[in-house]
C-alpha cells in the first residue's frame, strides 16, 4: 500500500511530463496545462494522506524498490524513505508547485510551447519529489542533478535568446560545481562506513568511532559545498540572479521556494554528520550570514523587479544556512516553509505585473499600479510585511527565531542579520513604492492596455498571501508544533527559547528594524517620489552594487578567461607541438630517405669503392682487431 | 640430384622446342614440366642421400628450398607468356635461361662440394646477367647489365678467394669433411677469413648493406620480369645458400662474427626502409624493401641450429607476396615506359581484384596479421630474442613501422588517386599467377606450420 | 564451440555483404548483424545458464598457438556492445548513399568480426592478430569514404594506421617474450607466469605503447582527432564505439593480470597521466569549432577517466572502467549520428555555421539534449553508474584523482553545454533543416533507450561482469 | 715441389696472391675503361686461381687444380656474357666509359 502511494505520489508528475511530451501539442494548451497541474496535484494529496499517516504513527515510511549501482563495500537500494522531513518537504513542494501549476495556465497561454512549459515544470517536480524521498545520498543525487536539469531547461525556456540561454549554461555549471562537493563528500561516507543510506549513515555516525575525524569534517565540509552550489550561497550564488531569464512562474517555483532549499534540506537530512563538525557549522553559519549581507545590499539598487526578488532569495537563503550553522535546522526548516510562501507570492505577483506590462521588468518604467491591479497590489504587499518581518505575518514568527539563534550563538552573527532584515524591509518596499505608486511612467500603449490579471493568476496568489500572513502559526513561540513534529529528526534536542526579556527585547527590535526600513523606503520613495537613477548615471558605491560587486566580472577574469585561453593554447600550441613531434619523427626520416638518395648517385666506381670498404671493415673487425 | 638432372633436361628441351617449331606449347609445357620435377623433388623428401662423391648432397634442406625455388620459376614462367609477348622469337631463350637460372638455384642448396656450391652460383649469376641486360636496345637495361656483371664478378672473385683459403686451411671442398676438420681443435686462420670472406660474397647477393648498391640500380634498369626473378628466386636462394654454407661447413660462428651480422642486418633494415620512403618507382622502391627483407633474414643466421624452418617460410612469404606484387606490376606497367606510381593511381577503381591483390602482397610484406609475413617475422622475432638479441629485433620493430610508410604509399595511390589511363585486358596467366601465389600466402598465414614445421 | 559460429557468421555476413552488390548491402549487413547480436544474446542465455563457452583448439604447434576463445562474463559484455553497436552503425548508415556501398558495408561487418575476435581470444597471438585485423578495415573506410581535403586525410589516416601499428608492434615483442618464457600464448599459461619486477616493468611499458595510443592516453592521443573528423561518420562510430574499447578490454583482460607489479608500482603516474588526459580533453574541446573534433575530444577526456578507473587495480575501478566503456560506447555513437544528422541537413561540422535547430525540429533536438546529459553523467543515465563507479575507485586511490578527475563533471557540462548552445539554440535558422526521419529517430530512441534503461537498473551487466572482473583481481592480486 | 714450398713457405704464396688480388682490385676500382675492368677482374681471379694451385701442392691433393680449370672456365663464360653486354652498350651510347653509366641512380 505505501509503496504504491508512494509509487503514485513520484510517478505522477512523471506521468503528466510523458503527456505533455508526447501529447501536448495535439491536446491544445488548456487541456496540456491541466494535466500537468492536475498530476501535481495528485502528488499534492497523496503526500497529504502520508503526512497524515506518519503524523499520526510516528513512525517514517521506507521503501526499498530495486539494486540500483553496487560499488566494492556497498549497494546502493532504488529507495524511498519518507519521514517527517521528506513529508513536510514534499507538501509544500507540491502544495505550491499545483498553485504555480495552476498560475502558469493563464501566465503562459500565449506561449506557442506552453505543453513544453508544463512538461518541464511536472519533470521538475518529478525530481524534486526524487530528491525529497531518496533513502540515500544516491538517489538523492539523481533529484539532486535532475532538479538542476529541469533549472536549467526553464531558464533557457526561450532558447532563441542566447542571453538566456547562457544565464541557463551557468546555472548549470555553478550547480555542478557544488555536485562535485556532494559526489566527493559521498565518497568519503561512502567509503568510512560502507553505506550512503541516511538511516544506516547515522547509526553509523553515532556509534563508529573508528573513522578519523578529518575525514568526517571534510565529508561535511563537501556536502556543504554541494548545498552552496545549490542553495546559491557565497561564492556560488551569482547563477541565481541570472536564473530570471526563466519564465516568472520558474523563478517561483524553482528559485524562490523549492529547488534553491534542496541545499537546506540536505543539511538538515545529514544533521548527524554536521552537528558532530561544530568547526564546519561555523563556516555555515558565516558563510550564510555573509550571503544575507551582500546579497541584500545587491538588491538595494537593482531595478529589474525580478532581480531584487532574486537578490533577496538568495538572502533569505543565507540567513536560513546562518541558522543551521547554529545548530537550528527547525528554525531553518520553518523559515524555508514561511519564505516558500511569501517569495513565491512575490514572485507571482511581479508575473502578474510583467504579464500585465507586457514584459516590461523594469522598475523604472512601472508605478501606479495598485489601482489597476488591486489584487496583486494587495497579496504582494501582504507578502512584503511578511518579508519584512512585521508582527504577526510568518516572515516575523520564523525571522525572528533565526535571529533569535543567532544572538545566542554569537552576537555579530546576530548583527549582521539585522541589518539584513533592515535592508530587505527597505528594498521591499522600494520594490512596492516604485511598482504600485505614484503615476504609470511606462508608454502610453502599455498604459492603455493595463488590466488586473485573470483569476488563475489571482487565486494563487490569494492563496500564498493567506498563508504568508498565517504561516508563521506552525511554529510559535511556546506552541512550536513544528519543533515537536521534527524532534525526531535530531539527536541533539533543539533548545526552545524561553520567552524571556532578552527575547522579547530582541522581537522588538527586529520589528523596529522592519519598520525603520520600511519608512526610509517610505520617505525616499513614496514621499520625496524619487527614481533611481538610469543606468548611465549611477555612480559611486551605488554603481559597485549596481553592478553586484563585479562578482560576475571576477569569475569571468578568474576562471572563465583564464580556461578558455589554455584551451586555445592547448588547442592552437601543444596540439600542434605534439602532433608536430609525431609528424617531425616522420619527416625527419623522410628527409633521411631524401638525402640518402644523393649516395646512391649511379657511379659504379662508388659502389665499388663502398663494397671494398665493407670488406675492409668487416675482415679488419674480424682478424685484425684482435 | 635427380632434379637438377631433370631441370637440365628440361632447359634443353625448351631449346628444342623452338626448333620444332612448337613455340605455342612452350610455356605450358615447361609449366607441366616443372610440375613433374616438382613431384620428383617432393618424392625425394624423405630419401636424403649424397651423389657422385658427395658432389650434390640431398636432404630435406636441399628438397624444401628447391620445391619452393621450383614454385617459384613456375610463377616466373607463367608470367613469361605475356611478358615476351613482342618478341616471341626469343620466348624459348629466355625461358630456357630461367630453367637453367633455376638449376644454379638447386645446385646452391644441395652442393656437397664448394666446387659445386661455386658453379651454381655462376649458373645463377650469368643467366642473371643475361636476363638483366636482356632488353637489347634499352639503354637502362644494358646499364643495369653492365652494373650487375661488373659488381657480381668482383663479388665472385672474393667468394673465390674465400673458397681458396678454405682450401687452404682445410685441403679439401668437402663440406662434410669441412665440418668434420673443423671440431679439430687447431683451425688454421685462414679458415675463418675464407668463410668470412664467402659470407661477404653471399652479403652481396643477398644485396645487404654495404654491398647492397647495385641492387636499386639494376632492378629498375632490369626488365620487370628479371627484377622480379631477382627479387624472389636469386634473393632467396642467396640467402638459402649463405645459410646452407654456414651450417654444412660447421663454421663456429663466433661472437664477432654474429656482430657482424647483427651490424650489417640492422644496417640493411635501416637503409632499405629508409631509402624505399622516398622512392617514385615502383621496383626500385622493392629493391630497397628487398634490401631490408635481406636484413631480416640475416637475423636467423645468430641461431643456425634452429631456425631453418623459419628461414624457409620466411622465404616463402616474402617470395610469395613478392610474386604477387610483381604479376600485378607487370600487368599495370605493360607498354608504360617506366614503373612510377603514377601508373597505379586509380587502380582500386579500374581492377579492384588486382589492387586487392597487390594490397595483400604489400600488407604481407609489411607483415601485417593472417598473411604469411606477420608469421615470419613473429618467429623470426621470437627466435632471436631468444638467442638474446633484444635490441636488434626493436630496431627491426621500428623498421617495420617505417616499412608500413612506403608500402602504403602505394596502397594510397591505388585507392585514392584517379586513373589517368584505362587498361585493357584481363591476362589470364597473371590474374592466375596473382591469384595463386597470394592464396598459397594466405594459406601459409593460417597454416604456417605446413611450411615451418618441414625443416625441424 | 558455439562462440565460434559468432564469429563465422560475421565474417560469412562480410562476405555475403560484399557479393550481394551495392543496392542490397545494407540490408544484407543489417541483417547479418541483427544476426550476430541475436546469436549473442543466445550466447549471453548459455552463459548464464552455466555453459562453459570457451573453446579452445590446436591451430599452430611451433611456435605453439591456439585457436583460443574465452567467454566469460567481461568478455560477453563486450562482445554484446559490438554486436549490439554494429546493426546500429549500419543502420545509420541507411541515410546515406556511399559510393561502393557494399565494400563499406562488408568491411563493417569485417571490422565488427576482427573486434569481436579480439574481445574473446585466449590466446595471445591470435588476440594479437585480431587486433591487427581490425585496424585494416577502418584504415580503408576512412580513406576512402572519408570526407574533406584528400591530402589531408590521406596524411591523418596514414598517421593513425602507422602510429597504432608501431605502438602494436611493440605489444608483440612483448607477448614473444612472454611466449618464451611461458611456452605458450595461451592467456592462462601467461596469467602464470611469475616475472621479476624488471621484466613486468618491459612488458607492461610494450603493452602500455599499444593501449596508450589506441585509447588514447595524453601524449599519444595526436591521431585522434583529426582521423575521427576526416573519417566517414560510420567509420567514427567504429573508432570511438567499439575499437577504443579494445585497448581499454586490453589492459584488463592483458596488461594488468600479466604485469601487475609494474602497474602497482606505477600506479600514480599511470592514474595521473589518465587523468590529466581527462581535464586536458575537456579543456581542449571547449574551444573546438568543428562538431566532430569537439566530440573526439570529449572521447578523449571520457576515456581518460576509464583509464584512469582500471589503472587504480581495485574492484570498483575495474567494474565502472566496464561500465563505463559500454555507456560511453553508446553515447558516443549516438553523438556521432546526431553530428551526421546535421551534416545530412547543412552540409557543415561547423558549429558555428549551425545554430537555431531547436525550433524546427523539436524531437531531434529532445533526442541531441538526452545524449548530451547522457555524456555529461547525470544521474539516472547509464553514464553516471560508470562515472561515479571510477570517481568512487579513484577516491579510494587519492582524494586529489578524484576531485581531479571529477572536473570532468564540471568542464564536461561546460563544453557538450555550450556546443548544444550554439549548434542547436538562438534565433532560428534561415536555412530549413527537415525532421529527422523513421530510421534516424528510430536509432536515436534506441540509444536513449537503452542509457536509460541501464541507468536506472545496471544491475544484469554488474552482475555479469562481476565475478570475471573478480577473477582478474585475484591474478593481480595473486 | 714440395721442396719448393718448403724453401719458399706456402705463407708468401699467399702473400703474392693476396698482392695480385689488390692489385686486381685497385684496377677495378681506379680504371673507367670496362674493358680494362673486366682484366683487373681476371686479374683477381688468377690471382686466386695461383693460390688454389699453391694449396693443391701444400696439401699434396688434386681437387685445388681441378677447381682451378672450373674457375677459369667460369671465368671465360662471364667475360662472354660480360662483353656481350658491352657491345651492346657500345652500339647504344657509343662509349665504353663505366663512368657514363649513370642513368639509373637515386
């Protein structure tokens, strides 16, 4: 019966990608659109009814399918294991992949390969529900690359723009770089305690004491890599601010609330390992600090309204890895969930604007906008509260629990992710003042056709505003449901803040801090009507974060440039030198054979006179050397 | 012994065909004819036996190089027909000369005596003169002619010489006496210089470097069919005959002389090979190849004791795939002036049979796997490694791989090259001779024991 | 006994092929090696079942050579890649009109009966004659169905059949030497055989001259490229498909059982070369202009990392070398048609003259995309259990090899990214590029197929390979 | 003549003949007259053929006198073939200067 749920709960995005592939374009584009919205769907109840069931009993579901790879000291089973984290994942994966589902049917109907659309956003959640549910490393490496696949496959969903299609390239590098951490680090369990399986690995963990320690840190340290790679964390996050070439509801689904926390629940999933490295969480949790910092002060000049949803994402992302650095996967598992929510309402809701402008993104040619568009105006507004941290939507329950960890484990960390928060409250509403505010500054034809977006781009984003607003009820504070429904997850049990002074002086202030950046956007934006400047005109520190820190350039001087130049040198130099060598042997001997020829020149007398000299030679060799 | 008898005969009466005006009956004539002393060599297989004092000593030796030496004429003879087709007059001379060519040939591997190791040698020698400047009014040929004579009766003179210091040292030109003599402790020096010197003779017959010069130049000047009678028949009963003298006469064989022979094998291998690179015409390109076939076959002079089987087949997979070469070149170069590679291009189009044929001579001489000459030199390898010559079968590896660059030249002009001009004709004597010789190749390539397990 | 039908009925298929004139050869090849490639699988049923499929016959007794053919599991794994590759080489070839089309179809078929031969031969020199016998074929295929400037060709191919026969001659030396030690040929008298460490060291340095050049290992790779660009594409699949592999086949089943104390105690430099062939492949196809040349280097980079999984002697380095060789087998091939389906439309290997496929044809470009990640090892393709396999075994060597060697997965993206990115992406193409048609789809799906199946589910080849691998391990190990 | 040889010592026999021999050798090698050739290549051969007659008496033994009459014999048949060859030449190239002969080279 589980296994067939199960079967039902992978398979069914499978099966309305093969629909889509195959029958797409012969069923028309609501019918293709439906049944990938609909497969999801199914995924979506089914993950509910085993949700239900291990809620109830406690106790993870494991199912083991088939021998997949046998390497020397280990096997590797096709698995699933479905416990209270994979399941958590797995509802909001396909809770909110059915409502981007359901969104795009309206955002891409006048795609001419809107049946290519949805194969590829039901292949995606295929493997993301294949990432969740793998019982090993393995087979949560097959998700793991598929998810980047599909990434890859969405942002470069209008091929014909090479732009595009190198922001999708990229994508799939910078992924594949953080891979290469995974594959080393599974090598290393792999080979210390001869299994990759997460329920023997931890067994393993906590008992073996044979394996040297280093070894465990590394192992720890390259899992980490992988996360970073995937997550879009420092210094491999420069792929997800280009990954906007997507469609907007890709950005959605994949950048803001599923695939980029693959990284977050990988780490969470190998708990055990992490919490036995504390030297490896303190450069998680510096490392996810660092990429809240810089990542939000990108996002303070960018005036493509996706990129500073972007930046923001991969902020949030950062203060999600600074809790885990400390120790609080709960807390990190409950912000992803709260930022599942209002990011991907964000997300659609700057779709229902772009889609509303025609494809206009920037910022700068936006602005009056809630009257036309009340709806978006509203859930995305809610949305932005929420982000900021403002009491009582979810953003405030699951930032301030970051925070919160973060000031007991270290005070600059706590720091630095305040003013995060301050300056995610500022871009925010930034966003929000230029967008909705003020007067239209687009074209006249744009103005002319401005609407409020069709209900299957509404009712999704009603949905996620709702839950945004009341998301944060899962975990709070002296009813954390949350905490209890993952305790046995972790070996070490997760310290519950006691409400004290302390605590509450830091809810104020983190609330403050969401208000004060919301006012300065509020005085500079909405008040004094300010614009950002063209792009020609930016100058000073402004024009360093506009241009996010030259990080891009860097890279490109670092890596890129430099391959590419020894690939033309190897190509252009040692190619023809070794090849030049071979053919040199044989030319060498060529030439041999062309001046030999000059020897044997007709004259007999020369023969004769080479023939006494060889009789010469070989008599004189014989009788008289000795 | 009964075969040179026959082969005499038969000359004669090749002479007297022409005179009873049965010239039509010629060749296939002398080919039945060859076949039956063919049938009474073979007979003789198992009866060894010494004649007229011990002048021609028969064994299985002497029998096994003699039947493929007789083989071989019969090619020769068949290719004649077409050959001589313009000067039918003289078809009888030339085909009496190749038989009595052929009895020097027998007579050089079943001498009992110097004396008559001495005379078939001269038989062998003048016919090849003949036959080399045989094309009366070509300036080439009576070039090549005239070189061959000249450096082939200083060659004779220093194998006289040797034979005289043998003589000397020994009082005798009884091989089997010779050898006998020759476990005496007390060997005057003359001994070895006479053997020396006889081998230094045979060097130049066999056409191994330094004393291979005149091999090119008279190849090309030759016509083809004496180049190819050269090529095939007189290298390899050189090289019969220089092993056959060393093994019969007993000579110890010392260190210095096998340096010698690894010096002057390595040097032919290398000088062949590298001076057939850059060679346009096709037989002097074969001379060279000769002259590093030469080299190889030296190798089996440093384990005497064993390795007459591989001599024997080695020697019949180069003749072999040489007489293919040859039957084709004869076909394609008929009425051309010269043999340059030019007259092959296209002929992978023209005359796929014939192009594959060459192809497969080429190959075998290359000695690439399933013909003949990858068996060859396989044993030929093996053998002098064991005899602990490592270094001078890399160098003949290395060779063999520069080898691979001339004979596929050849293959490329065939194969990709447009024909300039068509050929006529399908000469039914030579797409036969073709054919056959590079079946019995390939037949010796899947079976080499037939050959090599004749002489233990 | 039964092996030896095999064999026979490939070369009768050669044969028959080349008798039954130009318009039928295709079919008649096809059949005959659909023919070969049932029969194999009959054979793969035997084995399973417990027959005993080695046959051995006297065939020459001085020097002593057998008519020798082992069929274990490794073997049948890489007799059931040639059979099952060659129908589809030949079935690529449907599409295109060759001039003399039964000689290139008939030497397929021979070409396809020396590689099979090789694959199973017991006994040294008959391999060794197989070996031979296979590079001739392909010699005269890319000579002369080959494409581009004559001369140039006639030079590069030159250079592959002179360069592969010297580093072969060389394997000869070695296997006469070891006749004269052991009597015999024969590959269980030669596993045998106890050498010193000097005499290991010779005739494992002879054998690596052979299987260096033809894998290729850097530096001895310079034929590569341009022979796989020059030949026909037929004759590239060959090369790449199955003849590569021989030299991998070789140093397991040859080098390594035979000299295994040189192989240890080389092992670093050995891996290394291996793997420094892997990341300067991918460096140096990153910047290729030419489809096939790109290809070729990325086969030099893939096989690298084959190389370099065999050379780390353990179980997990051999068993992925295994799996790894018939992934790639199959990849390649399917790569090499992709480049000829686009040759048939555009008439250029120039990828740069490509571009903005993806819009007219669709299938064809899902099939490109499927092979790409194929190549690239994403999981769930066949690949990635041979890629992960070897990075696994060059783990348990070093640390370094693999995080070396797992470059690839980094640089391998890289470039087949990048070339499906401007062969197939962009503004689409003024010239009109038609669908692909039944047959070129057909092969295509089955390629896919069949690096997908295996993918998900390796376990018939582990397990058939396995306890052969196992056996090779103990003689290494002995 | 045994007394001969053992006043005269069959060692300068052979030192004469080794002398003609060279001096044979010499002529082949310096002289471009075929014609003068071809004597320097009797020369040697005589030379030798006095040598065979030398041992014959040292070892009191026939054989060496008979080989002698097969060599000259021999020796006759090639000058025949030899002068055939030149006459050919000369109606051809009108010389019969060995030096001229140098059309196939290479």
């Amino acid at each position: 019966m589980d296994t067939t749920l199960a079967l039902v709960l992978v398979l069914a995005p499978f099966a309305g990608f093969l629909i889509n592939v195959f029958f797409g374009k012969t069923l028309g584009k609501s019918v293709s659109g439906t049944i990938g919205t609909l497969s999801v769907a199914v995924s979506f109840v089914v993950s509910l009814m085993l949700f239900m069931q291990v809620n109830a009993t406690k106790t993870p579901i494991q199912i083991a399918l088939f021998d997949w790879i046998q390497v020397g000291n280990f096997k590797v089973d096709f698995g699933f294991l479905l416990d209270q984290l994979s399941l958590l994942w797995l509802l909001f994966v396909t809770g909110i992949g059915s409502l981007i589902h359901l969104y795009s049917i309206s955002y891409m109907h006048d795609d001419e390969k809107m049946h290519t659309f949805f194969a590829y956003l039901n292949l995606f959640v295929f493997f993301m529900i294949t990432l969740v549910v793998g019982s090993n490393l393995l087979i949560m490496f097959i998700g793991w690359e598929g998810v980047g696949l599909c990434s890859y496959l969405l942002i470069g969903f209008w091929y014909k723009n090479q732009e595009y299609n190198d922001a999708a390239k990229k994508a799939f590098i910078m992924n594949r770089i953080g891979d290469l951490g995974l594959l080393i680090g599974i090598f290393i369990l792999g080979a210390a305690f001869s299994t990759v399986d997460f329920a023997t690995l931890k067994t393993a963990l906590e008992t073996s004491n044979s394996v040297n320690p280093n070894w465990i840190v590394l192992a720890a340290l390259a899992l980490f890599i992988g996360a970073c790679g995937k997550s879009a964390q420092i210094p491999l996050y420069t792929w997800l601010p280009d990954a906007m070439a997507g469609p907007t509801p890709v950005s959605a689904l994949i950048h803001a609330a599923t695939m980029v926390t693959a990284g977050i629940f990988m780490v969470t999933r190998m708990n055990f390992l992490f919490s036995l490295t504390p030297e490896v969480q303190t450069i998680i949790a510096v490392i996810g600090a660092a990429t809240a910092l810089v990542a939000a002060t990108i996002a303070l000049v960018q005036n493509d309204i996706k990129k500073v949803l972007a930046y923001s994402t991969v902020s949030q992302l950062g203060l999600m890895f600074l809790a885990l650095g400390c120790g609080a996967y709960q807390v990190a598992v409950f912000h992803v969930i709260t930022h599942a929510f209002f990011k991907a309402c964000l997300f659609l809701g700057s779709g229902s604007v772009i889609h509303a402008l025609h494809g206009e993104q920037d910022m700068r040619r936006m602005g009056g906008l809630k009257k036309v568009m009340p709806i978006t105006y509203i859930t995305m507004l809610i949305s932005s509260l929420a982000i900021s941290g403002i009491f009582p939507l979810a953003g405030f329950w699951s930032k301030d629990e970051i925070l919160m960890t973060a000031f007991h484990h270290n005070i600059a960390l706590w720091v630095i992710g305040s003013i995060a928060s301050i300056m995610t409250a500022f871009y925010m509403f930034r966003l929000m003042f230029l967008t909705f505010w003020k007067d239209f500054r687009g074209t006249e034809e744009q103005k002319h056709h401005l609407h409020e977006s069709p209900k299957l781009i509404t009712i999704p984003l009603i949905i996620l505003a709702i839950l945004a607003a009341i998301g944060g009820a899962i975990n709070l504070p002296g009813n954390a449901w949350l905490n209890h429904y993952l305790a046995p997850l972790f070996s070490v049990a997760h310290q519950e803040h006691v409400l004290g002074t302390t605590e509450y002086m830091l809810m104020g202030i983190a609330l403050a801090g969401g208000i004060i950046g919301i006012a300065i956007a509020y005085m500079k934006y909405a008040k004094q009507g300010q614009l950002p400047e063209e792009d020609a005109q930016i100058t000073g520190f402004s024009k360093v974060l506009y241009d996010k820190y030259y990080v891009d350039e860097v890279y490109e001087f670092l890596f890129v440039k430099p391959i590419n130049a020894l690939s033309r040198f190897f190509r252009d130099y040692i190619e023809t030198a070794v090849s030049g060598f071979v053919f040199g042997l044989g030319k060498a001997t060529m030439v041999l054979g062309a001046q030999g020829r000059k020897v044997q020149n007709g004259n007999i007398g020369l023969y004769l006179f080479f023939f006494v000299l060889g009789v010469i030679a070989i008599i004189s060799y014989l009788f008289l050397a000795q | 012994m009964n075969t040179l008898i026959a082969l005499v005969g038969l000359g004669v009466l090749c002479l007297l065909f022409e005179i009873i005006n049965l010239r039509k009956l010629l060749v296939p004539a002398t080919i039945l004819g060859l076949l039956g002393v063919l049938a009474l060599t073979v007979s003789e297989y198992n009866m060894p036996g010494s004649y007229y004092g011990n002048m021609i000593a028969v064994n299985a030796f002497s029998v096994s190089f003699s039947s493929l030496f007789i083989v071989l004429t019969i090619f020769l003879i068949a290719l004649s027909h077409n050959f001589y087709e313009s000067h039918q007059s003289k078809l009888s001379d030339f085909i009496a000369i190749k038989i009595f060519l052929l009895s020097g040939a027998v007579a050089m591997v079943s001498f009992g005596n110097l004396a008559m190791f001495f005379l078939g040698i001269e038989v062998l020698s003048i016919s090849l003169y003949i036959l080399a400047a045989s094309s009366r009014l070509n300036l080439k040929s009576n070039e090549a002619g005239m070189k061959y004579f000249l450096l082939g009766s200083f060659a004779s003179g220093i194998i006289l010489f040797g034979i005289c210091m043998i003589y000397g040292a020994m009082g005798t030109f009884d091989t089997t006496e010779i050898a006998e003599l020759s476990r005496s402790a007390e060997l005057p020096i003359w001994f070895p210089i006479g053997i020396a010197l006889v081998t230094i003779g045979m060097f130049f017959k066999i056409a191994a470097v330094p004393f291979h010069f005149w091999a090119p130049d008279v190849y090309e000047g030759s016509p083809a069919l004496t180049t190819a009678t050269m090529s095939t028949l007189a290298k390899v009963t050189a090289m019969a005959t220089l092993f056959k003298l060393l093994t019969a006469m007993n000579a110890e064989i010392s260190y210095q002389y096998q340096i010698v022979v690894v010096i002057v094998s390595m040097a032919s291998m290398t000088v062949g090979n590298i001076m057939a690179l850059k060679q346009a015409n096709v037989k002097r390109m074969l001379a060279f190849s000769g002259i590093s076939h030469a080299g190889y076959m030296l190798m089996t002079l440093l384990s005497t004791n064993n390795s007459a089987g591989n001599l024997l087949y080695y020697a019949a997979a180069y003749s072999l795939s040489g007489i293919a070469a040859f039957a084709v070149i004869l076909y394609v170069c008929k009425n051309r002036d010269n043999e340059d590679i030019v007259n092959f291009h296209g002929l992978g189009k023209t005359n796929p049979l014939l192009a594959a044929i060459l192809t497969g001579a080429l190959l075998s001489m290359a000695g690439i796997p399933i013909f003949a000459g990858f068996f060859a030199k396989l044993t030929l390898f093996s053998q002098t490694i064991q005899a602990g010559y490592l270094v001078l079968v890399i160098v003949a590896v290395v060779n063999s791989i520069i080898s691979v660059g001339y004979y596929f030249k050849l293959i490329l002009a065939m194969y990709t090259k447009e024909a300039d001009k068509a050929r006529t004709g399908t000469p039914v004597l030579i797409y036969g001779v073709a054919i056959v010789s590079i079946l019995l190749n390939l037949a010796l390539g899947l079976f080499p024991s037939l050959v090599m397990d004749l002489l233990g | 006994m039964d092996v030896i039908y095999l064999l026979v009925l490939l070369l009768v298929g050669a044969l028959a092929t080349y008798l039954s004139g130009d318009k039928l050869a295709s079919k008649v090849a096809l059949l005959f090696s659909l023919g070969a490639f049932g029969y194999s699988l009959y054979l793969l049923n035997l084995l399973e079942a417990g027959v005993n499929l080695d046959y051995t016959a006297a065939w020459i007794t001085k020097p002593n050579i057998a008519f020798a053919l082992k069929t274990d599991g490794l073997a049948m794994a890489m007799l059931l890649l040639t059979t099952a590759l060659t129908p589809m080489i030949v079935f690529s070839g449907f599409g295109n009109d060759y001039k003399n089309a039964r000689s290139i179809y008939a030497l397929i078929l021979f070409m396809s009966f020396a590689m099979a031969g090789t694959f199973l031969a017991a006994d040294g020199l008959l391999y060794y004659i197989f070996w031979e016998l296979a590079l001739i074929p392909i010699y005269f295929i890319a000579l002369l169905w080959g494409n581009g400037d004559a001369e140039e060709r006639k030079k590069a191919v030159l250079k592959f059949f002179i360069y592969t026969l010297g580093g072969s001659l060389f394997m000869l030396t070695g296997f006469v030497y070891l006749y004269l030690q052991a009597g015999s040929f024969l590959l269980t008298d030669l596993y045998q055989l106890r050498l010193s460490c000097a005499q290991q060291f010779w005739i494992f340095m002879a054998f690596f001259l052979a299987y260096a050049i033809k894998i290729p290992i850097i530096p001895f790779h310079t034929w590569q490229a341009k022979v796989y660009q020059k030949a026909p594409t037929v004759g590239t699949m060959l090369l790449s498909g199955i003849m590569l592999k021989m030299g991998l086949y070789s140093v397991l089943r040859w080098q390594l059982p035979i000299a295994p104390l040189a192989a240890k105690g080389h092992q670093y430099v050995l891996i290394g070369l291996s793997v420094a062939g892997v990341i300067y492949g991918s460096i140096v196809a990153l910047r290729q202009k030419d489809l096939k040349k790109l290809l070729a280097y990325s086969s030099l980079a893939h096989v690298g990392l084959i190389a370099a999984g065999a050379y780390t002697l353990t179980l997990d380095g051999l068993r992925g070398a295994v799996l790894q060789m018939i992934a790639h087998g199959f990849t390649v091939v399917g790569l090499f048609f992709v480049a000829e389906i686009i040759f048939r439309r555009y008439e250029t290997r120039l990828i740069a003259e490509m571009g903005g496929i993806r819009q007219q044809t669709p299938k064809f470009t899902s099939m490109f995309l499927l092979l790409v990640l194929a190549s690239v090892a994403l999981p769930s393709t066949f690949n990635f259990v041979g890629e992960f396999t070897v990075l696994y075994s060059l783990f348990q060597v070093n640390l370094g090899f693999a995080i070396l060697g797992g470059l690839t997965i980094i640089l391998g993206a890289y470039y087949m990214l990048k070339m499906f990115q401007h062969a197939m992406l962009g503004e689409v193409n003024a010239k009109p590029f038609a669908d692909v048609t039944f047959n070129e789809g057909l092969l295509l799906v089955l390629i896919v197929a069949v690096l997908f199946f295996f993918g998900l589910y390796s376990k018939p080849i582990t397990d058939l390979i396995s306890p052969s691998i196992e056996n090779i391990l103990i003689h290494i190990n002995r | 003549m045994n007394n001969i040889l053992n006043h005269i010592g069959i060692e300068n026999y052979i030192f004469l003949s080794v002398i003609l021999f060279c001096i044979g050798v010499f002529g082949v090698l310096y002289r471009r007259n075929a014609i003068i050739v071809f004597m320097s290549i009797e020369i040697m051969l005589n030379a030798v053929n006095l040598l065979f007659v030398a041992f014959s008496t040292y070892h009191q033994d026939a054989q060496g006198q008979v080989f002698v009459f097969f060599s000259m014999a021999v020796a006759a048949a090639e000058v025949a073939v030899g002068l055939a060859i030149l006459v050919s030449i000369f109606r051809n190239l009108g010389s019969i200067d060995i030096d001229n002969l140098k059309k196939l080279k290479g």
